[in-house]
C-alpha cells in the first residue's frame, strides 16, 4: 500500500516537472521570437515605404490560406488531447494524424510560395534583390529567416507529433498517462500563435 502510494506521488513529481520544463521551454522560444519581432518592428519604422511595396509581392492568398491550415490543425490538436483524456484512443490517434498532415500541407504550400520567390531571383544575397533599396533588402531578409524558422519549428513539432502517433496506437499514452501529448500540444499551439504575428506582419500591414 505504501509502494502504490510512493509510486503516485513520484509519477505526479514527473508530471509536474514536466509540465513545468515545457513551460520554461517554450518562454525560451517566446523570447527568441520576441526579439525578432522587435527586431522587424524597429526596421520596419526605419523603412516603412520600403517595407510597404516589398509586402505587397507576397502572395496574400497562400498566407491565408496557411493561416486557416494551422488554426484547424490547433483544433485538432486540443480535441486530440480531450479524446485521450477520455479514453477514446482511436479517435485522439487520427485526429494527431490529421494534425500532423495539416502541418505538411502548411509546409508544402510555404515552400510553394518559395520557390516562386526563388524563381524570380529574391532571395538573400541575390543580385536581383541586392539590386533594390535597402529596405526591401531587409525586409525580405527578415522574412526569409522568420518565416524559415518557423518552418523548422513546424518540422520539428511534425515529428514530436509522429512519435506521439506512433505512443498513442502502442498505448504507451493513455487516459491516465497523457503529459506527453499535452506537451506536445502546447508546443504546437505556439507554432500556431507565432505564425498568428508572421502573418499580419509580412502580408497584413501596409
């Protein structure tokens, strides 16, 4: 009875150490971030007629879409979470699944709209871009590397996903065990919310 009770104790330890790592984890990325919105708002004042026409090249469309894309991946992510919470294992597995094909499509279409910038000549340190004011330089400077870190931090939280799919059909998470997959939502949630700034900042904003 004694060792039952050791044992709970001690698995509740875990958990809240956990929780509370996830927490740290995802101040540090907060922070990172942060300091590169800041960096892009102090530019932009610096640049504003310059940063004003380079936006106006970004495809619109394919932003929003993406924007719709993460947010529904959000919300299969939270009810994926509710699912395992009450025991429906099945359901909480594909609706990972369909989380983590949701953000291959986000990453197929930001590489879309790449490519198509690539194929024009922008991009960092070309002679078409290195050609145009200062401003534009930079701003497509910041998107290239703000939007690809988010794009990594959307792979990485692709494969935090996939293992969780693959501990959820073995039954390592559970309804009494489901720190990790909460974890793992709160990661991807913050992806979601920093591309919620991305967005506005480089396509919205005149």
């Amino acid at each position: 009875m004694i060792e039952t009770a050791g044992s709970v104790l001690e698995e509740e330890r875990d958990d809240t150490g956990a929780r509370l790592g996830m927490w740290l984890f995802l101040l540090s990325e907060v922070l990172l971030f942060g300091g590169m919105f800041i960096l892009y708002s102090a530019y932009r004042f610096k640049n504003p007629a310059d940063f004003h026409r380079a936006s106006l090249e970004l495809e619109v469309l394919l932003g929003t879409v993406n924007t719709l894309i993460l947010l529904t991946s959000s919300l299969t992510m939270a009810i994926s979470i509710t699912a395992i919470q009450r025991g429906r294992r099945a359901l909480s597995r594909w609706l990972l699944l369909a989380t983590i094909i949701l953000g291959l499509l986000f990453l197929t279409n930001k590489g879309v709209e790449w490519g198509g910038k690539i194929h024009y000549g922008i991009y960092p340190g070309s002679p078409v871009l290195l050609s145009r004011p200062k401003g534009e330089i930079l701003f497509f400077g910041l998107y290239y590397v703000m939007t690809g870190l988010h794009g990594l931090h959307v792979l990485v939280g692709i494969g935090v996903l996939s293992v969780m799919f693959f501990l959820v059909s073995r039954g390592r998470v559970d309804q009494t065990r489901f720190v990790a997959l909460e974890n793992s939502g709160l990661y991807w949630h913050l992806v979601d919310i920093v591309w919620i700034f991305l967005f506005p900042l480089f396509y919205l904003i005149p």
